[in-house]
C-alpha cells in the first residue's frame, strides 16, 4: 500500500526530520566537547605526572648554598615577641647562625651534587663562581636539612663554575649525584622543549627543599650581558672575561629569581641539562629572560678538572680581530678579519698574517669576531686544531696547536702541579706581566715554556734559574708547552741541561742538579 502525504504533511516530516537531525547534531556535539575535556584532563594530568616524577627524581641532589659572615648581622625572619610573663627573665634571642632555624642568610644560591669526594665520601658540589666568591663561611644545606660547611675545592672565572666539598662530618647523610644529560641529547636540545629549574630563589629553599619553577626554552646559544663594543682582542684586556659573554647560554623563560644561581635545569626525564644562572644576581636587577649553562663537553672538562683542585685552561690563536664591513659583507665574504698576529703566538708559527680573512676554525664556519673567541676558547691549551684563512682568492687550511689564555680574575686551586725540581712552568701567553715580548711583540723566540715559580735554594735555583726566563730545549730536545717540558725533563737522570731563550741578560744554558 502506498501511502501518499500532502503538500502539508510533506513539509511537516520534513521540518521534524531536520529538528531530529538539529538534535542528534547537537547531542554529537555535546558529545565530542565532552570526550575531548576528558583527554585534555588527561593529557594534563599525564603532563603533571611527568613533571612530579622528574623534580623526585632530581631534587635531592639540589642542595642550598648560605655564604656566611660572622661579624655582620644575619637577616630573620619575622616572629612575634613572646608574651611576657610574671617570673620569667627576658633573656636575649640567640644570635643567627647558619645552624640556627631563624638563620637567612644575606648572600645565598644553589649547587648540585655531582660526585663524591674519594676520601671523605662527602658531596661534591657544583655552582656558580659568582655565587661563592667572597668572604665569609660557606654553608650547604642538602634534603635532610642538615647545614654543612663546605669549602672551595676549585674556582674557575673564565666558566663562571666552581666545584665545592663538604668538609664537616657528614656521616649519615646521603649525597645522591644527579643524573646528567649525555652530549647527543645537549646537541638535540630545541626551542620550545619543556623544562624544570630547582632552585633556591630568595633563600626560601634555605632548609634544602628545592623550589621548582618551569617552562620552555626560549633560545640557545644566547651571550651574557652586558655585550661588549664590536670588535674584540683575543687577549685578557678584552671586556667579555667569560666564555658565556660569547653565546653559550639556554635561555629559558621558567622563572629564575634571585638565589637561583648554581641549580639545576632539567628535561622532562630529570636529567640536567643546564646550570641555572641567574642574570639578576649579575646585572643587579630582574630580567624576564632566565639563563643556564649547558652541561655539554666543555662544562664537563671544567667540572672534572676542579673536582681535582686543578686549574682549568683554554685555547688561544693570537690573534686581533675586526668584523667585516659592509662593503665586504656585500661583495658576499663570510668571516672575520685579521688585524695583528702576536709575536710567537700559534697564529704566526702557523703563518697567519695581518689582512687575511678567517673563514672556518676545526671545520665550523666563522661568521664573527664572537664565533671564534667561541671556537678557539672552547678549547683547552695545547690543543691541535685547523684555522681556514683566504688570502688573496686563495683558501689556505693551517693547522695550529693552540697557546694559553690568559683567563681574568681570581682562580681557586687547591692542588697545583708539583713541578720539576723547584721549579714551575706555564705557557708564555698567560703571563703578560712576567713575559710582556709576547703580547709586544719586542722580538721573536723560539717556542718555549715560561719559569712561572722557583723554590728558593732548590736545585732550579741554585742553578741560576728564575721566575720570567723562558726554556726553549731540554737537553737538545724543544718543547713549546708545560706538558712536554715535564715530560722530557722527568725522564732526564742526574744533571740536566736546559736551554734558556736568547733574551738579554739570561745564561744561553744552565745546569740543573738532580735533587
């Protein structure tokens, strides 16, 4: 049976067929918004997860830093005075003491545990040099809540790093070293990755409970400010006295308050990506823009050599250097270019000369006077490495071994080298006071190591030698570097013949005794 609707009836079935499909429309709808604030509940919670089980994993290796000054008045904390009773003496409140709850400390950071003393089994701390240089008693203060003294076990300004040592007895507390980044992950860190800073920001983490802030990262390869004028000299008169001044740094906008220096920025896994610094603590001011030093190759060569009380050296060509102008950047040069080549430096042993164009060191491309500060300063002392000149048209590769830089401020060195018979010796390049030919470019000499330090009435001394003369030869044989002196000299027996540089006044050769 066929069953016929009017025109009325048609029109009626097709208006509640279109409100049934409005309906199912919006029920699907209402749906869907549900179902997707349930997976974005989800995926939040599962991101607060994350979060959590990072800061666990790490923040007990984040420990509190209090710099302590005996003769001046500890900051408090506020408490009210206690009310007064009949019988009951009022006594003085207890002087602020780093052991002391009401102790706040007027100079204060961070560290992170990053190894264990071989001998004391204590906590092996790393931080910023800024943040412990100074006077006064260094305190740490880990997750038990305990205070500790802590002494400087290796300073480097050149880094901004120093290493500390707990040096109170520690018996019963654990240092847990944290877990830190390989290199293939610090080559793949991007913008926009998501991080965690453990810090102590104005010293409200001082009983050892990390505070955690977090973000993303905003850049890499930023510089420290302030930036220094254009141009620059690869000696120690140079303004930017740190590696980061040259554009090390992770930017990141998780917030870095005062007192956050020497923490930990981690990844989502817990492990340390970087060494929180905070610009505030330097400039004197806020910033919006949080930094951090990264832990790659160069932060871990600094660290194992001031966990041992060493001094941390670095690579210097030199050179003078000024960006290209305009002109040349229009003709399409890369590079920058030569403007002075110190006398006896690597640069001029590997016949770099005034005017040539620097295009690449150790095959990366050099694009400004900051890139190869960067590069060379990268590296330490002694290094091999390649320097890519154009000269005329022409690309010349000259490999180079890299001198000393002469690093600005005070170095801590708990350990220093023994030497040779009384006697110590450095490269001539980080010593301008005690070999200013060098930098002047008085006379040329033969490649030759620096008397640094004599014993007096040592055999070095005794045989004439003195703090200043350069050794060109042991016996017949040249060396241009500490290493390679101590190497031939130790393996020398009873007398030894040392070849001093041709500077007037000093012996051609002098004899030292065995001891």
């Amino acid at each position: 049976m066929t069953i016929r609707c009017s025109p009325a009836t048609s029109t009626a079935i097709g208006r509640l067929f279109l409100v049934l499909t409005l309906g199912c429309g919006a029920a699907l709808s209402v749906h869907s918004a549900v179902a997707q604030e349930a997976s974005g509940l989800q995926a939040a919670v599962a991101l607060e997860e994350v979060l959590v089980k990072a800061i666990e994993r790490s923040e007990d290796s984040v420990v509190s830093i209090a710099r302590f000054h005996p003769d001046e008045v500890a900051l408090r904390e506020f408490r009210p005075e206690p009310i007064m009773r009949p019988g009951f003496p009022m006594t003085e409140p207890t002087p602020a003491a780093p052991t002391n709850p009401d102790f706040v400390p007027n100079d204060f950071a961070t560290g992170v545990i990053i190894g264990l003393d071989e001998n004391t089994k204590a906590g092996l701390i790393v931080t910023t040099y800024h943040a412990v240089d100074g006077p006064g008693e260094i305190w740490v203060t880990t997750t038990a809540k305990r205070p500790m003294r802590a002494e400087i076990r290796g300073a480097d300004p050149r880094s901004d790093l120093a290493v500390l040592r707990v040096t109170d007895n520690a018996s019963g507390v654990e240092f847990k070293p944290i877990t830190m980044a390989d290199d293939a992950a610090i080559g793949k860190l991007k913008k926009g990755q998501i991080v965690i800073a453990l810090g102590n920001p104005y010293a409200i983490a001082r009983d050892g409970q990390a505070s955690a802030s977090w973000g993303i990262i905003a850049n890499l390869s930023r510089k420290s400010a302030p930036n220094a004028p254009n141009g620059a000299v690869e000696n120690p008169g140079d303004r930017k006295t740190t590696l980061h001044h040259f554009g090390t740094l992770i930017q990141t906008d998780a917030k870095l308050n005062l007192g956050t220096s020497g923490g930990a920025l981690l990844n989502l896994k817990g492990e340390m990506i970087g060494l929180t610094t905070s610009q505030a603590a330097v400039a004197g001011f806020e910033q919006s823009a949080g930094y951090a030093v990264p832990v790659d190759e160069v932060f871990q060569r600094v660290i194992d050599t001031l966990k041992l009380g060493k001094e941390v050296d670095y690579g210097l060509l030199g050179v003078s250097l000024r960006p290209l102008a305009g002109s040349e950047l229009a003709k399409g040069l890369q590079g920058v270019r030569v403007e002075g080549v110190l006398n006896g430096s690597p640069a001029e042993r590997a016949g770099v000369f005034p005017g040539d164009l620097i295009t690449q060191v150790a095959g990366a491309d050099i694009f400004d006077v900051d890139g190869l500060m960067l590069l060379v300063g990268r590296q330490p002392a002694a290094a091999r490495t390649n320097v890519t000149i154009e000269r005329d048209g022409r690309k010349f590769n000259k490999p180079v071994t890299l001198a000393k830089f002469e690093v600005r401020g005070k170095k801590i060195i708990t350990a220093p080298d023994l030497g040779w018979r009384g006697m110590k010796v450095d490269f001539p390049s980080a010593h301008r006071e005690l070999d200013p030919q060098f930098y002047m470019g008085l006379q040329l000499v033969d490649p030759a190591v620096l008397v640094v330090e004599v014993a007096q009435d040592s055999p070095a001394w005794q045989a004439g030698l003195r703090r200043g003369m350069l050794v060109t030869h042991v016996k017949n044989t040249p060396v241009e570097n500490p290493a390679e002196f101590y190497k031939q000299a130790a393996a020398q027996q009873g007398e030894v013949e040392l070849r001093i540089g041709a500077i007037p006044g000093q012996p051609p050769v002098v004899k030292v005794a065995a001891k």
